[in-house]
C-alpha cells in the first residue's frame, strides 16, 4: 500500500494553531506512508499539481488530504485522483480546520488531535476498496415550488431553455408580494405590472404546468428522477421533475408578537403592507403627524429575529416620500437605529427625502399608545440620550420579512436544511449559494433569507440556470455509498423496511429476505443500524473501517 | 439542447466574471475570457479573509480559478483587451488584443528562478499588493495565480523598455521559456453574446488631507489592510507595520462613500462589512488589541451580517458613531480627533494604525470599454442597468454583472454572475429561433 498524505496550511487558518510542518514529518516515519507534505493552499493550482505529481512519481493508492472539511471542495479532491485513473473512492478527507484548529487555538492540544484525526484517516483507508459511480438517465424538467417574482424567473427561464416546467403556488394566484407592490425599488415600477408581463409570457408557453391553490405533499426519488405529489384543485397530481427550485418567499414579519406595538388595536397603526393597499383609502386630517418606524421584525433578539431584513429601510423611506406626497404638509418623523439604504439609488434616495422635510430620529421605540387625541409614541432619542414622548395621527411600522410559513414542512419533504431562523440553507454561502445538501434541489430568493425584487429575480434565474446545466447533460452520477444485504445473514424481520426513510428496501416474499433497490438508496445507513443480524453493510463505510478508524483515535501515541 | 458551436465573451476575470463562464460552460457555451491583468480572481483573490463567515478568501475562489483553466469550454486570455466591436447579425464581432507576457506559457513550469535572477528584484512595488512590498520585472503577482505562468512587465523590465539588460532571467530559465520576440497577437473573432464583469477600484483618499493617507505613515486604506493580513501578503500575513506590531487599531467607515465631496453619494455596500472583519481578524491575531470603528450607520443587511456585527463588538470592538475631522501625528503615535455623536463628546484617541474604508469606484477602464461596445453608463461612471432585468444594459446581447453596474458584495456578484449567465442564454436561445 503507498498513501500519500497531504496536509494544507489553508493560509493562516489551519497553520496559525497547528504544527503543520510537524506533522507531515511525522508521518512520514508510518512504513505505508509513501510521501508526506504540507502547502499553504492544497485547492491551488501549485497545491493541486502536487497532488497529481506524487501520484503518478509514487504511484500512490491512497490519498490523504488533511484540510478543510470534507463538504467543502469534496469534488475537487477526488478529481485529482480520477484525472490520475485512480479510483477516486481512494481519496480520504481529515478535516484539521473545522475540527481543530477552528476551536481552540493551543497549538499544542490541535496538533496532538491532528494527528489523531490524520491517523484514523490512514488506518480507515487501508480498508477502502475501489466504489464505481453508476450512471443514471435524468429527466429534463423541473419543479418550481412557489409563484413569486423569483419563482416566476426560474420558471421562465427554464421553460425557454426547452424544460417541462411544473409550477406550484399555494394561493390562487402568482406573483406573491411583489404583486402587492405600488412602487417596486428601484425602478419605481408597479409591482402587478412586472407580474402581469411575467404571468402572461409563462401563461404563453406550451411547456409549462401551473398549479395554482396547490401544494406538493410527497417527495421522493433522486437526482434527475424526482417524483413530486400535488394536491391541486382538481385532484393530485403526480409529475417526474430532474430537478427542483425552491423558491417560496417569506412571511412579512406579525407585529402582533410585540404587543407594546399596539397593532390591530388602533387603525391609526398600519404596516407598510398595510400602506400599500390601503393609500388611496387613506384619511388624514390636513397637516397629519405622521410617525414611520423601522426595524420592525428584525435586529430584534428578543422575539427571535437577531438578523437585518435587508427591504425596511427603503420601504419605510418609500412610506415616507408617499405621505410627504400626499400631504406636503405633513409633519413625518422616521425613527431608526442604523440607516440602511444600500440598494441602488438608495442613499441619493435618502438624502433626497430628507431634503423633501421627512425628519429622521436616530430612536428606540419602547411603546406605542393610543390616546383618543393621538398615537403617543414613547421612546429615546439615541443621539440626544432623552427619553420622548410625541402624539402622531398615523404609525406606519416598516416591518420585516420572517421565514415562509411552509419552510419546515418544504424542508422536511425535500429533506434539505433549515439555517437557524428557518430559512432554506445555502451549501456555502459564496461558492454554491443557490445549491441545497440536495443534489439538484436549489434554492432562489428570500426563502434563504431577505431579499429585494432585483435580487429575487437574480437568484431565481441564476438557480434555475445551475439546475439547467446539471440537467442538460442528460445524464447523472449516483453516489456508490449504498447499502448491500448479505442474503445468508438476513433473517427477514423487516426492521430494516420500516427503517428506511427512501423506501428503497423491498422484501422478496418467496426468498423471505430483504434486497436494495440501488438507485433509490441514498446511503444514509439507517438499515444498517437497525439490522439486528449485521446482514446490511453499507458501501465505502464497512465495520472494519469505522472500526480501525476509532482504535486510531484511542491508540497510545 | 445542443449549445456547442455558440461561443460567449466575458469580459474581467474576477469572480463575477468567473461565475458567469463557468455556468455558461456548464450550459455546454465555448466562452473566451479576457482578462486584462497578468491573473485572474480580481479583487476578492486579493482578500485575506471574507465576511461574515471569515472562509479564506483564496480558498473559496482558488478552486474555481483553477476549474476556468482546466474547463475544456473555457479559454482563458490575460493581459488582453478588447479593442473594437461592431455588431454582426445578433452577435458581435470584437476585435482583442493579447499583449506579450515575453515566456512561453507552454515551457514556463512557474519554478521562479527567473525571477530570483532578474536585476530588478525587489525594486518594482507590487500592484497585487497595493504597492506594499516590491517585485522582480518579469514575475507571477501572487504564488496561486492563473494562468500559472510567469510573465514580463514591458514597461519595468530594462531589455523590452530600454534594451539594455544582461537578461540573466533567460540564462536562469532551465525550460527556455523566455522570449524577448513575443509580439503578442491581435485577433477578431464573433461572439452570440457577451457578459462585462469589470469590476471595481478603491477610492483614493489621498485628497482627503485631513485624513493623513499619503502623508502619515500607519495610515492605509482597506484594501492595502488586506494585503497586510494576507499570508500572500508583503508581510507574510504577519499585521506589521515597520517591522513592529501595531497594538491601537482606528477604523474609519464611509471614506468616499455617502460622500458628495468625493464625488460619491452613493453607499458602497461593502465597507461596513469590511470593516467589521478587519475589525475581528486584529481582535484574534493581534493580543490585547485597541479597536475603534468610527461609522455614520453600519450597514449589515445579508445574511448573518448583523449577528456578525455584534459578535464583532461583544469581542471587544469599541464603536463610535462619528467620522473623524482629522487625524494627526501625536507623540509616537497617531491622534484620532472625532466628535462621538451619541456622547455629544468632542475625543483624542491615540492610536498606532489607521486604516480607512475606502469606497468602491468604477474601474478606470471601464469608461474606455463602455465607449468601444457603446454601453451607457450612470453619473458615476457604473453601467447603467434594466431595474428589472438587473444585468441588462443598453445593448442587447451585452450583459453586465458584479461591481461593473454598481456596488455589490460577493453574495450578490455571485447571484448577478448566475443572472447575467442565465440572460446570455437566453439571449441566445432566442436568436437561434430554437
């Protein structure tokens, strides 16, 4: 056996804490060990080229690289090892970032367990054997679960690059809140008129199904060969997609949770959304008071929504514009912590509706009460340290967006991930942002968290166009980490069955033993756990690895 | 669908650029990127860390860098420039100029004895790292570029300048590579689409004299911090300043943003953010560090940004909303002179470093590409795009993402990437009639 151990300084995140030159001395003494190195960035094209190199130089058979975590540039590794016709199931990970020198930085205590890791890595590996990825056709179409502005882009997009497009929306209609929107920023657009063009056009195409009033209830199958359940006015529905876009909004944040708000006690205190629909109905006297808040639902830890909404401030700025409008004579009053007009146009906006007269009050808001005379708004002025209180006719709360009501229920379908304030987890927030722990189930818009129009159009499209490049291939790799019954061992009890959460175990009644259906398998192991006759193993993860993996880690050094 | 035979230019090889041509060659499109530096991975190769999650930025990008030279749809040609276009049925015919390097990327095996040899060693200060610290003539900016070649600055080298050299770089050069001859090539080729990725400059504050870059030495902009705490840096990563290390950090946000004097009303989106890294990256590496941020509102809008912000300050980073009217020399030290708005009180903070979060300015050759492909531009110079179709410009066909149409964080030059990507599909699809 000739290992290859390589170990990456990943610049100053791994070498700040751990001995790296140390250890790649140190393995070298090991009988199997061929060659053992350390590189500032093994991901590099030198870090990468060193790899090949001493494969082919020492004709390696196994590959140790002792890095970042494993779900980050797993791929990349193992081509290294395929481009040198080595079988790529022969590459092992150690993660000495994640796992060491991120948690503590004693450089003694992370090299020590460094080591350990690396050299469970080497003893795990003397087990592995080559695993060959098997082939599948995929499906060219798509599912997109949700309606709105970015759900719509994906859709479109898809449709005209020839997809079969399934499109779910839970309400009656599409568009989502965009179509609630007067003034969509920054292009001051009416947001019913940028839905209507998109409606109309996705409504024109041939390959495109809309479910509307509808909402999936199964999910199962694999990459390229997903089966979706709908429940549609008409029945259910049962299609084939290769690949899904999630992208199923948010919920706008209930200002109910912050009783001290006095919403939906007192008409006189309205949200934004609020303000939208109801502007033309509006009625003030003729020099109205008029209060707007901001960070309504966000950067609020005590009600769970510790993040920034990242929309508020321009819609409280839009709020505001639109009363000073309506009623030059207003006296309007925006109360804020931090100014976050970002967005384009944002700032020239701000500066713009100062000079319009709105007054802006750099304040916390502790309570909201309505008085017969007037809303009395109690709060501190942050910049002068006084506590206030001031009546006004109307309290506008730009609210926040929360997480979308179905996020949970979409999450545990589709089996992806949640991030802590349910919304849908990007795979890395930089590198695969659209990209779900999923193969081929993306994620577009403010359903992975606060987004405007413009960048909600951007993520549906850019999702869409990742899952078109995966499906136009035609074809898919499946992961070889599936499981295998031992028909001598098993004793047909069928625990494993109701173990499976892929339903990929079938019962063969005249045998009375358990087979696996290999392409419905998603290697998760659970059958192995449960079979009480050690009869199911699963590929690439035998005992006598997981064994050898742990006596290396309790192994006197 | 068949997408082989369409062939897509991107222009700017940061990682907008990089994210538009590899999706698109994911889509099966054969894509020419022009980059017009010696490497590609722009800005954000230039970075140590990125926010909020702090991943080293050479490894988030590194990978993808590497994935543009091997990818088999991607050509990939640096030290080039686009030197006309004119339109052609749907698509476009452009004309690039791909300037010499002087080594043949075929023999040069980037071993760097070359380099060690050139007379010029360590005379030439370094554009990679924002001119701090110096390098050879004929060079490679940084160990992880792509291509992973060296090449000839003709403008430093003294044989391609002036003529006169011992060229010791060729007797040192083992594969023959080096070559004095190379003229470079000048081609035209058609295009069914193109996708601008130029990406951005940093403000100079240097007309900002009340601020002392330029003039007071531990005075350096964001940008050149970066390069500082870079392990790729001039410093090894080391946070020194002439030779020592600096214990009192000063920070100063919105330095030509939100700024009519510097001609920039504009927020800049990112140096908030930026801010706020430097601002923990000094807090773990430097012990017992002093740090003042100096801000008008922080702007942590993305996602984790403000959780990010706050630990930032639970570890020990003093905010004072205010900008400083002046920062001047005090004993052995810099002095801080700022009003802290939420005191009402007037402050001298003595301090070692002062680093100032310059904003985000149109790269200056955008200008000159925007007239050769007749693309309009805003007031401040960003291509200017459909609100709706946010990498839309004037030109159809002609598409535009990342800093290139204004101010963007990585997050959101990765979406406009994707986006920009998706439209040149389209766009093509289209055209076709398929």
């Amino acid at each position: 056996m000739k290992t290859g151990i390589f170990i990456c300084h990943c610049g100053h995140n791994i070498k700040h804490t751990v001995d790296v030159a140390g250890l790649s001395e140190y393995f070298r003494k090991y009988p199997q060990v061929t060659v053992s190195e350390d590189y500032p960035f093994l991901c590099s094209e030198p870090g990468q080229n060193m790899i090949t190199d001493s494969i082919e130089k020492h004709g390696l058979d196994r590959v140790i690289v002792a890095s970042c975590a494993p779900s980050l540039h797993g791929e990349l590794f193992k081509d290294l090892l395929r481009k040198k016709d080595v079988n790529p199931f022969l590459l092992r990970r150690v993660s000495i970032r994640e796992h060491c020198s991120w948690v503590g930085d004693d450089m003694e205590e992370n090299t020590e367990k460094a080591k350990r890791l690396i050299l469970s890595g080497l003893y795990g590996a003397a087990h592995f054997i080559p695993l060959e990825e098997k082939q599948v056709d995929v499906n060219k179409s798509a599912l997109v679960l949700g309606g709105g502005v970015s759900g719509l882009s994906a859709a479109l997009f898809l449709s005209k690059m020839d997809m079969q497009v399934y499109l779910v929306e839970e309400t009656p209609e599409l568009g989502g809140r965009v179509r609630e929107l007067k003034s969509v920023w920054p292009s001051r657009k009416n947001g019913a008129d940028i839905i209507a063009e998109m409606e109309n056009e996705l409504k024109a195409r041939d390959n495109v199904a809309i479910f509307t009033s509808s909402k999936l209830t199964n999910f199962e199958g694999f990459f390229g060969n997903y089966q979706a359940t709908i429940d549609t006015p008409n029945g259910e529905k049962k299609v084939m997609a290769g690949g899904v876009v999630v992208a199923i909004g948010f919920t706008p944040f209930d200002p109910d949770i912050k009783p001290e708000l006095g919403y939906g006690r007192d008409p006189r205190i309205v949200t934004t959304l609020d303000l939208e629909r109801m502007a033309d109905a509006l009625k003030l006297p003729d020099k109205p008071r008029v209060a707007v808040l901001h960070c309504i639902g966000s950067r609020d830890e005590q009600i769970g929504r510790p993040y920034c909404s990242r929309i508020c401030c321009i819609n409280a700025l839009r709020a505001a514009e639109g009363i000073k409008e309506r009623y030059p004579d207003s006296y309007v009053e925006s109360f804020y912590m931090d100014m976050r007009a970002h967005p384009r146009g944002g700032e020239e906006f701000f500066e713009d509706t100062q000079e319009k007269g709105v007054l802006f009050t750099r304040a916390n808001i502790a309570e909201i009460i309505p008085e017969p005379e007037g809303v009395v708004l109690h709060g501190e002025d942050t910049l002068l340290d006084e506590v206030f209180e001031r009546g006004f006719d109307l309290v506008v709360l730009s609210i926040g967006m929360s997480s979308p009501a179905t996020s949970r229920d979409i999450a545990s379908l589709l089996k992806i991930s949640l991030d802590k304030d349910k919304f849908f987890l990007e795979a890395h927030i930089k590198l695969r942002p659209f990209d779900t722990a999923v193969k081929g189930i993306f994620i577009a818009g403010s359903c992975s968290g606060p987004k405007d129009v413009e960048e909600s159009i951007s993520h549906g499209r850019a999702s869409a166009l990742k899952l078109y490049g995966f499906l136009n291939l035609g074809y898919a790799f499946v992961d070889p980490f599936i499981s295998i019954v031992d028909p001598k061992r098993c004793s047909g009890c069928r625990m494993c069955e109701q173990a499976c959460v892929a339903k990929a175990i079938k019962f063969d009644e005249d045998k009375h033993v358990v087979h696996v259906e290999e392409a419905a398998c998603m290697g998760c192991g659970l059958c192995n756990a449960t079979c009480p006759s050690s009869a199911i193993s699963l590929k690439g993860y035998v005992d006598t690895i997981i064994g050898d993996e742990i006596s290396a880690l309790l192994e006197a050094m | 669908m068949d997408n082989s035979g369409k062939n897509v230019l991107v222009v700017g090889g940061g990682i907008g650029g990089i994210t538009a041509a590899l999706e698109l060659a994911s889509c099966g499109i054969n894509v020419s990127m022009v980059e017009s530096g010696p490497s590609i991975g722009g800005r954000m190769i230039q970075l140590d860390k990125t926010f909020p999650t702090l991943d080293c930025s050479t490894c988030t990008l590194s990978p993808k860098m590497v994935e543009v030279s091997l990818n088999h749809n991607i050509d990939l040609m640096s030290v080039s420039q686009i030197t006309h276009m004119a339109r052609k049925g749907p698509g476009f015919l452009v004309g690039i100029k791909k300037n010499p390097r002087y080594v043949d990327p075929k023999k040069c095996t980037a071993c760097g004895t070359c380099s060690e040899a050139c007379v010029m060693k360590d005379r030439i200060p370094h554009e990679f790292n924002m001119m701090l610290g110096k390098r050879a003539a004929i060079y490679m900016p940084f160990p992880q570029a792509i291509p992973q070649k060296y090449l000839v600055d003709p403008e430093r080298c003294l044989f391609v300048s002036r003529g006169k050299c011992k060229k010791a770089c060729m007797d040192a050069c083992e594969t023959g590579a080096i070559d004095f001859e190379d003229k470079g090539e000048e081609l035209e080729a058609y295009f069914d689409s193109i996708v601008l990725a130029p990406g951005f400059d940093v403000y100079d504050p240097t007309e900002k004299q009340e601020l002392g870059y330029g003039t007071l030495p531990g005075v350096v902009t964001g940008l050149e911090f970066e390069r500082i705490c870079s392990v790729t840096g001039p410093t090894g990563g080391d946070i020194l300043l002439n030779g020592k290390e600096p214990k009192r950090f000063y920070f100063i946000q919105c330095v030509g943003s939100r700024d009519r004097q510097s001609g920039a009303r504009y927020c800049s989106r990112v140096c908030c953010m930026y801010t706020a890294k430097h601002a923990s990256i000094v807090k773990d590496r430097v012990k017992d560090a002093e740090v003042y941020v100096s801000y008008i509102d922080v702007r942590a809008y993305g996602k984790g940004y403000d959780e990010f912000y706050k630990t930032t300050q639970e570890n020990g980073a003093l905010y004072i909303r205010g900008i400083p009217g002046e920062v001047v020399e005090g004993d052995g030290c810099l002095v801080v002179r700022v009003e802290d708005m939420l005191t009402g009180e007037m402050r001298e903070i003595e301090t070692d470093m002062v680093v100032l979060a310059t904003g985000v300015r149109p790269r200056k050759a955008t200008a000159e590409l925007c007239d050769v492909l007749s693309i309009e531009c805003d007031d401040y110079g960003f291509i200017k795009v459909d609100a709706v179709a946010p990498s839309q410009t004037n030109v159809d066909g002609i598409f535009v993402c990342g800093m290139g149409s204004g101010p963007k964080d990585v997050p959101d030059t990765v979406a406009s990437g994707g986006e920009a990507a998706s439209r040149c599909m389209e766009y093509i699809v289209k055209g076709t009639g398929s």
